[in-house]
C-alpha cells in the first residue's frame, strides 16, 4: 500500500473563477422568464415556480461565490491529465500507523462536496474520537466530466473507462499497490468495476447503492424496470412505494438515456433550466422521511449548481448515462462471484429504492435475498434509518462507521 509517488506541486489545483462567467450568470439570472406553473403549489407536477423563484434571486443577488470558492480552496486539490482526461481531486493524507488509500466517488448530480463530510473523520480518525489504526489516505476525485474535471475533449466516457482511468491515478500517477474505493450511484458503478476488473489491486470497496456492471445492458435500457409490471396481488402499501420509486427515478435516466444532447442544449445556456433539472434530483432523491431545507442550504445547493455552470459539465455528465449503451461493459472474466474484491455496503432507509422496506432489518434481508447478492463479495452490510439517495452527505456518519469496519474485516 506504499505511496511511492506524489503529485508533482506543478499539479496543484485551485478554484479560482473568472468573474466574467460569474457576472455573465448573474445577468441570465436577473432576465429569467418563469412559468406560469399553474395548480403546482404541491409541485405534484416537478420543482414548482413559487420554490424556484426565490431560490433564483437569491443566486443572482445574495449567493456569494467567493465564499464557496474559499470554502472549497481550503482543501488540498490536485489536477492531473490520464490518456488525455483531466482528473480533479482533493487529497488527505492520512494520519495513523498504516493509513489505506481510499479512493471516494461520488455520483450524478452530486460531485465533489457532497462527499466531504467523510474526509476528515477517515483519514484523522484520532481526532475525531476514533482508532488510528482507522485512518485512511483520503482520495476524492471528481468524476472525468464532471465539475473541475473537464473539460474533456473525448465523448465516449461512462462508468467502466472511468474506472481504468482512476486505477491509473492511484497506482501510477499515486504510486498505491494496493487500495479501497467507497462509491455510490455512478459512483458505484465506478467501484464495483474497479472490484471486478482490478481485484489483485483493491483491498476492499464499500458501496452505497448496491449497483452492478452492465445493470443498463438490456432491452429497455432508458426503463429501470426494465418493463416489469407492478405484480396484480401488491398490497396497496407496495404498490405506492414502487409508484413512488418510478416518480423518483423513472424520468431522469429516460432522458438522459434518450435525449442526453436534446436536453443538454437547454441546460447548457439555461441556469434556472438547469437549477430546476438539479433541484428536481436533489430534492426528491434525498431522505423521504426528512425535510430537504433542513439538511441541505441554500448556498450548499447553491454551490453546486455553480460548479456544473461555470464548467458547463451539466452536458458531459448527463453523457454518462447513454455511454453505457453505445460503448457497453464486457467482464474481464468469467469467475463468480463477479465482483471479487470484498465488498461492504451502507443502505439507507430514506432512500426510495428498494420498495417495500421499512426497517434497518427489511433493507438488510431485501439485499440478501435480492439479484445483486450473488454478483458481490459481502463482508459487511448494514442499514440505517437515516439518510436518502445522497449519503455521503446526508448521513455520513453512518458511511464512516461502516467503512472503518469494512476494512478492519479485511486487514
């Protein structure tokens, strides 16, 4: 697990936006036409006018970017060019006997900050009431395509090349023989390709969503049912959650998988139609049995929505969804389980997905007795009740408690 190479100091990367694209944003904001938006106080119908509205002159007149930007820079980041794609990520050295490097990534539409709850506690575990022996060397890069990682002058990125492409970061370009990988949602995509393809090299994942290589591989890829009826004899309980499931998650990955560029048009020179896009995921994915403004302000989403502006990464990442049909994912081999590394994974019971769950103990069996079980390599899986689709943010405690067992099953 010997970190033989650093990043040369040359490679240092600081957020530092020029103020023409945040004065040119600041203008768009101040000229945007709204919708009428009729009957939709409930937004029964998506992100509604009267929430957006305020959130919009906000932007435009009260959000400081600086701020973030500040906020941002006080972390050490890096940005370092493999086969041609830049790769943004911010670095923690950690601070124990034998730290393990940990690669940390994120999904769609949540890069970057969304993750850094889990920095400190894991690679500092000392001063954050832990065990040293815990500490881990934190590595959180931003997905090619997204955010700072661009911008990109290949389109044929999706889960499994970006996944070669982080195993050069962490064993040639950060000289790791060994390390682990923490993702969720297309993160982990990213991480259970990684336990497939480069076992010999991964001590552990530890996965947030329990995702398989190759799940858009079929018919009807753009369905995440893959047309699969709700069953006649569902109680009325089941049946709503699975009808809450599709309104979650249905539309986005039709779109994206559809109309990735069609789309991407609009929100590419449209803020507010981008900030609605976002806000619509943001909102309805995270905890269902939470309260969304309470968990995550103004300016954290605020920032976010910044970043995929100011980069125009909104279209790229959107991208990633249509790659894994045009340019699918093949096994590196035939061994089962398919995913070798061993694996422990956090589930939430404020996510939407699975239906039918409502205790720590029902999400744990419904994974167990599930379709994926059999693809992964299990050493710990747990569940808890707090936290929806944006874990790492929502609940992070949850994820540190759970990886640092994880890998102390492995050592």
């Amino acid at each position: 697990m010997s970190d033989t190479n650093t990043v040369p100091t040359s490679e240092h990367f600081t957020i530092d936006v020029d103020q023409s694209l945040l004065d040119d944003l600041r203008e768009r904001l101040r000229k945007t036409r709204f919708f009428d938006d009729l009957d939709n106080e409930d937004e029964y119908y998506g992100v509604g006018t009267d929430y957006l509205r305020p959130l919009v002159d906000y932007w435009a007149d009260g959000f400081d970017w600086r701020a973030a930007e500040t906020r941002l820079n006080a972390h050490e980041q890096f940005k370092v060019e493999i086969g041609g794609v830049p790769v943004h990520f911010v670095r923690k050295r950690g601070k124990g006997p034998n730290p393990t490097p940990l690669l940390i990534l994120h999904g769609w539409p949540w890069p970057g900050e969304f993750s850094y709850p889990l920095i400190d506690p894991l690679a500092d575990p000392t001063a954050h009431g832990g065990d040293p022996a815990d500490a881990f060397d934190v590595i959180v890069p931003t997905l090619p395509g997204f955010g700072w990682s661009t911008p990109l002058e290949r389109g044929d990125l999706n889960y499994w090349k970006i996944a070669d492409i982080l195993h050069v970061l962490m064993t040639e370009k950060l000289g790791f023989e060994k390390y682990g990988a923490l993702g969720s949602d297309y993160g982990a995509l990213v991480a259970g390709t990684l336990g497939h393809k480069y076992a010999d090299s991964i001590i552990a994942i530890h996965l947030g969503h329990d995702l398989v290589p190759g799940m858009f591989q079929h018919d009807r890829y753009w369905d995440l049912t893959a047309g699969q009826q709700i069953p006649e004899d569902a109680s009325p309980q089941m049946r709503a959650d699975i009808m809450r499931m599709h309104s979650t998650y249905a539309s986005h990955v039709a779109v994206h998988m559809l109309d990735a560029s069609t789309l991407s048009h609009g929100l590419n020179d449209s803020p507010v139609g981008m900030l609605a896009w976002l806000m619509q995921r943001w909102k309805k994915w995270s905890d269902k049995n939470g309260e969304f403004d309470a968990v995550f302000s103004r300016d954290f989403v605020l920032t976010q929505a910044t970043i995929f502006w100011v980069t125009q990464s909104i279209g790229s990442s959107i991208r990633m969804y249509r790659n894994t049909v045009r340019y699918p994912w093949t096994p590196s081999h035939d061994r089962q389980p398919l995913v070798e590394a061993p694996a422990g994974f956090t589930l939430l019971l404020g996510d939407a997905f699975p239906p039918g769950v409502s205790s720590v103990e029902e999400r744990v069996a419904a994974f167990e007795h599930g379709p994926s079980r059999e693809v992964f390599n299990p050493v710990n899986v747990n569940a808890h009740e707090r936290g929806g689709h944006f874990g790492h943010y929502e609940n992070p405690e949850a994820f540190i408690g759970d990886i640092r067992e994880t890998f102390r099953r492995v050592r």
